[in-house]
C-alpha cells in the first residue's frame, strides 16, 4: 500500500502513528486501513479510488466545519473527500476534529506568542480537544471491527473563544510546548466551527474527552 501518511499535513500523522503505536501489534494491518486528511484532502486529481485495492476501510480525518457549501474551500474540500471515500461502498469512518490540544500543537505555540487576532476571530467558538484522548480513541476504533460507515464530531466538553483560548495559552496553562507556531486549522476553519456535539464519539470509543480548564499537564498529555 502507499504509505498515505507521507502525503498527510499535520495533524494527521502525529495522531495516526500514536494511535497505531497504542493499538498494539494485535491491531488491525495498517496496510488494510486507508487514511486521509486535512491536507490529502485539498490535493488535486487524487480520489481514494485510485489507491491500492488492498484497502478494506477508509479513515478520514477531517475538521469539524466540513460541509459541501462550507466557504472556506478547504471545509468544502473535506467533505468531497468523505464523499468520496464512501462512494468506494467500503466501510468509511470519518473524524471531524476540533482544535487539538498536545504538546506539539502548531497553533497552541501560535496563540501562546500573542498573536494579533481580528475581533470576528476572537470572538470565534471552539471546542478544543485533548490531542490524548483523540488517540485513544483512535486506536480503540482501528483496533476493532468497524463494518459500517460513520462520522464523528470529535471535540472537549468545554466551548472557548479563540481569545479565551489565547489567554489560557499565554498564562502557560499548557506547560511546555514542541510544535512550532502555525495555524492548525486555518483561521477560516476556526471561525467557522462553532459548538459541537461530542457525546456520538465518547460513546462509540468509551473516551470521555477531559476539560482542558484542569490542570492538566499538556506535555505529558
């Protein structure tokens, strides 16, 4: 199989080769597992059905915002993406992600060196999530028999602005971080998440995602 996390943006190999890495060697073949995401998904001309044929189900890893009259092209991007992955007929399990949080979360280091934001964007809600708890979830699902198509929204329990956001960030609430600064996602993806329902994704995976506003040691997460 083509190894497809060589063609993947963060964040997606960083969850991937963790969630892999947690499943276990009884896990499921990689090579049995498509993955795409945010960035495989702007690509042009390349469509999961020409990838290997040896691929037994799809995951996608998307942002929460996807939706075919999203205006940011790359939401729109996104879901042509899921759309084409299912129409493959073989079993797609699409995650759409909240903002991450980890200790090498590009846009954690971003906020933490007090960017100018404008106000539509700092007024902006997210729902953040613990890079953590997305992993185990993961490795849980690739580790299991998923048969069926199926989408989560992937998010924390707690709704932030960006400016809020950026303050906890700036106060070192989050420790020690290792990513280098950037946006992730985009702004535009940012502005147009809003609030999420994540309760699907805790059920299906048995991960309860925790409150970032605990004093939890990010670089350990």
């Amino acid at each position: 199989m083509t190894n497809l996390w060589s063609h993947l943006a963060e964040p997606a190999p960083r969850l991937l080769e963790a969630a892999w890495a947690l499943a276990g060697p009884d896990a499921i073949d990689p090579a049995r597992v498509g993955a795409l995401g945010p960035a495989h998904a702007a690509a042009d001309g390349v469509t999961p059905c020409s990838m290997n044929a040896t691929i037994e189900r799809w995951l996608v890893l998307s942002w929460i915002g996807a939706h075919p009259d999203a205006r940011d092209p790359l939401l729109a991007a996104l879901w042509a993406r899921e759309e084409a992955a299912r129409a493959t007929g073989l079993p797609t399990l699409v995650l759409r992600l909240a903002p991450l949080v980890g200790p090498r979360s590009p846009l954690l280091a971003l906020l933490k060196n007090h960017p100018k934001l404008d106000a539509r964007l700092e007024r902006a809600l997210v729902q953040p999530v613990l890079e953590a708890d997305v992993v185990e979830g993961i490795a849980g699902l690739i580790n299991g028999p998923f048969d069926q198509s199926d989408w989560y929204e992937v998010c924390g329990p707690d709704p932030l602005s960006i400016g809020e956001f950026a303050q906890l960030a700036q106060a070192g609430h989050f420790g020690a971080l290792a990513g280098a600064p950037g946006w992730e996602p985009s702004p535009a993806v940012l502005r147009a998440q809003g609030l999420s329902e994540g309760d699907a994704w805790a059920r299906a995976t048995g991960v309860a995602p925790h409150s970032i506003l605990s004093p939890l040691h990010v670089g350990q997460a």
